[in-house]
C-alpha cells in the first residue's frame, strides 16, 4: 500500500503555501471582455488590450439576438470533465483550489485524523462513541467540579462588590452541579464518589451566598439519595453516612429558614427538595451502625415485625442513623411543626399548599421511623399542635383527591404514631384527643371518621409496649367512658348490615359500595378498642361495669352483633384457606394469607367474648346458644385463644403478660 509519505511526494503541493495578491474582479472581467480574442497577451512583461473601433456595444452581457437568429449567445457553458491547461488563474475563485489528486490525499488524511482505518470522508461523518460513566468519567467530572467551586469562590472575593465579574462562574459552576445526576443512574460508582472527597464540597454548596446554587445542590442530593436509585444498601450507605458527616442535616435547616416560599416560586422548589431529601434519609432501605448487623443475624423474625392489632401486617422499620439523626435536630423538628401550621400570606393561594402537605408527611414518616422520634416530637407539643389541625375537620370533609386530604391523613398518621408510646398517650389525654375523636365521630364526616377512630384505637391499645404504655392506656379507656364515648362507639358498631337499607336504586348502591370500603375498618377498630377496654379497666370498677351493661342491655344485642361479625371473619378465613390449599408452599405464607383475610380480627372476637362468658352469665348462655346455631361451642373459642396464645413471643414487651391473660380466659371456656 503506498505510504502517505509517497503520496504526498508525488502530489507537488509546496512544504509552505504563499498566499497570493487578490485581483480586482472587475479588472478582471474588463480584461476578458475588451480582449479581441478573449484571452490575455502573454507574450510581454506588460498587459495591453487591442480595442476595435468599430466595436459601439457597451460593456456587459450580449443584446438578445434577432428573430432567425441561431447564433450561440450570453456566457459560455462551464467545461465538461477535467479542467484544461489552459484554464485561466482565477478559476481557484469558483473551487476548492486542490487538484482532484490532492483533494483525495486531504480526504485520506482527514480520514486518518477521524480515527478511521479506511479513509474517506464517511468514515469522518461517523457520530462519536458513546460516553463510558466509570471511575475514570468520574474522576474528570468531580475534577471538572471542584475546579469550578474554586474559580467561583476565587471570584466572589476579588469581586465581591462587583456580581457581574463572577455571575458567569456561577451559570458555569450550576453546569457543573447538575452534571453529577447523571451519577444516580450508576450507583456502582458512590464509593468512589465518597473516596474521592467531592460528596463534602457538594454539601458545602448548601452554604452558598447564591440560593440558586444552593437549590441545585439539593436537587442533586435528592436525586442521589431517591429510593428509586438501583443501588446496594452498602452503596446507598456510604453515600449518606458521608452526607451526614459533611453536616447535610444542619445545612437543610438552614436553607429551609432562609428560603422564602411566597416571594419566590424557585425557592419553593427548594423547600419540596429539602424535604424530600429528609424523606429519602428515613427510609428503611439500609442501615448505617451495628445495629443493622444484629437485625440481619435474626433472621426473617427480625425483619418482619408483628402484625398490628388492627389486622395489617406492618414491616419493621430498620433502626438507621439517619432517620435517628434527623428526629434528633430540633431545629429539623421545629420547623416541620411551624410548617404544618403556616398557611400562606399570597393571595389566591391554598390553605394546604403542597409544601405544607409535604411537611405534614414529612412528620408521619419520621414518627413512624423511630421511637426516639417520637418521644422527641411528643417533648415539643406535637400532639396537642396536630390534635388543633385535625380539629378543623369536625365541620367539613377536605375536598377529595385534594392536597388537603393527603394532608389530613398525614397528621392523623403521626398522631396514631404518636400514641403508641406511653409520653404519646399522655399527652392525648391532657389535650383533650378522646373528646376530639367523639366529636369527629358524632360529626360523621366520612374522610375524618375511620382516621379518628384508627387514632383512638390505638390510643387505647398496649401494643408492644410495657407497663407504663398499659398504665397510660387504661387512663385513655378510663377517659372515654368518663366523656360518653361508650354512646358513640356502640353506635358505630351496631351499624351493621342493613343499616343503608331503606335505601333504593343507585343511592343503595352507593351505601352499600360506602359500606363495604370503610366498615371493615371501622369494625376492626371498634373491636380493638374493646378488647382493650376488657383488659385494661379494673375489675369493679365503676367503668368497667358500664361497659358490660352495654353488651347485656336489649337482650344482649351487641352480643349478637359480636356473633354475626364472627361468623362474616369466619367465613373469609375459612376461605383464604381453601385458596390456599393443602401442603402448597410453607405455613408461613398460609399464615400470612389467614391474616390477611380477618384472623386476627376474629381472634380479637373470640377475647371479647371470653371475657363476658367470665364475666356475666346471661352473657354466657348467650353465647352458647348462638354458638350452637353454627355447630360450634365453647371450645371452640378456646382453640382459638389457644392458637393466638402460641403466637406470641415471651419475650417482647407485654408478651408474657398477654399469654397469661388469654391461658386464664381458655380456663373459663372448658366444659
């Protein structure tokens, strides 16, 4: 194959091209024209042109010809294939001024430098090669990044006076931000991100004179830090135990209090960013301290937590340092109160804005991630600030699919979390919660009635907790049959079938489609709270005597209803069963499938109706009559308590307390 070297030899082009005099066109053009033959005199050192006397026609193109006329007139056609030799200078004017041989030299070479083996201009054309994001991507870009940090702060001091010297190093250093996102698509690359120290100087940005770049930074970290990033829980962890030591918490605070939500619309993006960025750090995803290691030695038990006495299967929350971390700010915690409460000064704007919302998810999530959490939020009022919020709902409902219904579910998310501890359920008695519930439940608002019935029931439950959570329990029981509540519970619960059904046409529909949606819930509940009544309220006592007066007035009609509602769990997990089938996958899923259907509801019913056969015997004959209208007896509520009794662990909170309630309850169910 000839060398370049060779073609080039034998293409004639000069080591150095000389750039040549330009020549007025229309002296050139002159000269063609008055010529006699069209063409220069070369024979002399100096140019002279003949003119004909007789010539008359003026200077420029041809007059058109006669009619008859077949003469060739106006400008000669361009030559057909290669120029001639004799081709005048100027023709370089009309092309590239290379020969075709050494057009085709440029093209291979040209070729070459594009990277191509082959040569020509197609291989030139060819678009680049897709960018390959590994460590050493990384390396330029965080390289890129931090030499941009530099010139912008290096700027700002030499020119602090003057922002029109460094506001381009900002717009060039906001490019460079927001090129880290492309990072959340590759989360294999965190640890090197951490390693290489720029996860520090992005937090710093937090710190920034201008918001702008402060608001980047954190869309960045949020993006990072999504739950929807693909990555390990070990990538995942060093990435934000490096947040935190670079005092990601503190920085977000700060710039939540110097954002202005109703001057600016960009600093109320930053807020929703902040915020989420608190979201994402509480999540269970992934633990950062030892903690997580024992959990993982448990097993499955440690993972999965015990299903909440109101029949939903809950996952236990992962212990983390950042979700401990973020509950432990009190400046983070003041300002989600203060925000849930702050409606905004704008005209035209709603009273729950999304921000507001959010925030009030924010305080759910949190609550629900950490019992520290929740006795911190409980030492700064956030029960009684929520329990004045939820208030307003005893005289309307939020409009549906609003901000504001999510809203409303949200602060009645994080009381229910709330009252789960002994400090949470004091604080609802003292601000007056139970009598809230009772209005909210007389209200009968249907957005309000099964969240203010969820938070009583839980407020009136033990739970996992210990004997100061079951001390603070029975004073919420005591609480709502000293404030009449035994009045509107019953109420509630004798709402069975046929309570909508003097209703006709669609409206019956509708109640019936209503009923079947919240009544399950709101039966669930309703049960919890009684069970939690029969254990809790002393024996002789003037409350507890009360509530079995209601269970016996009208010829035990609640008991009745008690029945029917057993009978309806049966049924479903009766069903759930036959779904499942005989020796198909382990007990655990069966289980699991048994639950989700009821079981833990209808054992609920089986306590309460062991306690009244202990308790009163009208109760207890009552119940065995209609136990034998379905072929079944006293014992088989002791099987039962007995299945719920083996179900529980010894040794959690109130564990053995429990087993030992229901091992004497099974003794009055013998014979």
């Amino acid at each position: 194959m000839t060398s370049i070297d060779e073609l080039f030899k034998k293409s004639g082009i000069p080591s150095k091209r000389k750039l040549e005099p330009l020549r007025d066109p229309n002296e050139i053009y002159k000269a063609v024209r008055l010529s006699g033959n069209g063409s220069h005199n070369r024979n002399g050192n100096e140019r002279h042109v003949q003119i004909d006397e007789n010539d008359q026609d003026e200077a420029g193109p041809a007059r058109p010809p006669a009619d008859g006329d077949d003469g060739d007139y106006g400008p000669a056609a361009p030559p057909e294939g290669d120029d001639e030799p004799g081709d005048d200078d100027e023709g370089r004017f009309f092309g590239s001024g290379m020969s075709r041989t050494e057009a085709t030299i440029m093209d291979y070479v040209e070729g070459q430098d594009a990277g191509g083996g082959s040569g020509g201009k197609e291989v030139a054309e060819q678009p680049p090669p897709p960018e390959t994001y590994d460590a050493a991507w990384l390396r330029r870009t965080v390289l890129s990044f931090e030499r941009r940090i530099n010139r912008n702060a290096e700027l700002r001091a030499r020119y602090e006076a003057e922002p029109a010297k460094f506001i381009a190093s900002e717009a060039e250093l906001d490019v460079e931000i927001k090129a880290l996102s492309i990072l959340g698509e590759h989360p294999e690359l965190y640890p090197e991100f951490v390693r290489l120290g720029s996860v520090a100087s992005l937090v710093g940005l937090l710190a920034h004179e201008n918001t702008d770049i402060a608001i980047s930074a954190i869309e960045i970290i949020g993006e990072l830090t999504d739950e929807d990033v693909d990555a390990t829980d070990e990538q995942w962890n060093a990435l934000v135990a490096d947040l935190l030591d670079a005092d990601l918490i503190g920085l977000l605070v700060s710039n939540l209090d110097r954002l202005g939500e109703d001057a600016d619309e960009a600093d109320r993006t930053g807020v929703y960013y902040a915020m989420g960025i608190v979201e994402n750090l509480s999540s269970t995803r992934g633990g950062l301290g030892e903690e997580d290691e024992d959990e993982d030695e448990e097993g499955e038990e440690g993972e999965v937590g015990e299903v909440e006495k109101d029949g939903e299967t809950a996952t236990k929350s992962k212990r983390t340092r950042a979700a401990a971390a973020l509950g432990a700010h009190e400046g983070l915690v003041r300002w989600l109160l203060k925000r849930v409460q702050r409606v905004s000064s704008k005209a035209g704007v709603p009273a729950v804005t999304q921000n507001r919302q959010y925030a009030a998810e924010v305080l759910a999530i949190l609550a629900q991630a950490e019992p520290e959490n929740r006795q911190r939020l409980v030492a700064q009022d956030a029960v009684d600030t929520l329990l004045q919020l939820v208030a307003a709902y005893r005289r309307r409902d939020p409009e549906k699919g609003s901000d504001e219904e999510e809203y409303m579910e949200n602060l009645f998310e994080a009381l229910t979390c709330l009252v789960d501890d002994a400090g949470g359920k004091q604080k609802f008695v003292d601000a007056e919660g139970v009598e809230l519930c009772l209005l909210l439940f007389a209200a009968g608002h249907k957005k309000s009635l099964t969240p203010a019935l969820r938070l009583l029931d839980h407020a009136a439950g033990v739970g996992d907790g210990d004997g100061a959570t079951a001390e603070a329990a029975a004073d919420v029981c005591r609480r709502i049959i000293d404030a009449g509540g035994l009045k509107a519970i019953f109420t509630l619960f004798m709402r069975g079938e046929g309570h909508h059904s003097k209703k006709h046409g669609k409206n019956r529909k509708k109640a019936l489609a209503e009923q079947t949606l919240h009544g399950g819930l709101t039966a669930e509940h309703l049960v919890n709270i009684f069970a939690s009544m029969l254990r809790l309220l002393a024996a002789e006592s003037a409350e507890r005597i009360r509530l079995l007066a209601k269970f016996v007035e009208k010829d035990y009609a609640k008991v009745e209803r008690l029945l029917s509602l057993r009978q309806e769990y049966s049924d479903r997990v009766t069903a759930a069963e036959q779904r499942f089938g005989d020796g198909n996958g382990d007990e655990a899923e069966r289980l699991a499938q048994r639950l989700d259907a009821g079981l833990f509801t209808r054992q609920t019913i089986d306590v309460i109706l062991a306690w009244l056969v202990a308790e009163d015997d009208g109760a207890q004959r009552k119940i065995c009559v209609l136990l034998a209208d379905r072929d079944e007896t006293l014992a088989t509520l002791r099987l039962s308590l007995q299945e719920r009794r083996d179900g529980i662990d010894p040794d959690v909170a109130d564990g053995r307390d429990t087993q030992e309630m229901l091992t004497t309850l099974m003794g009055f169910l013998e014979g």
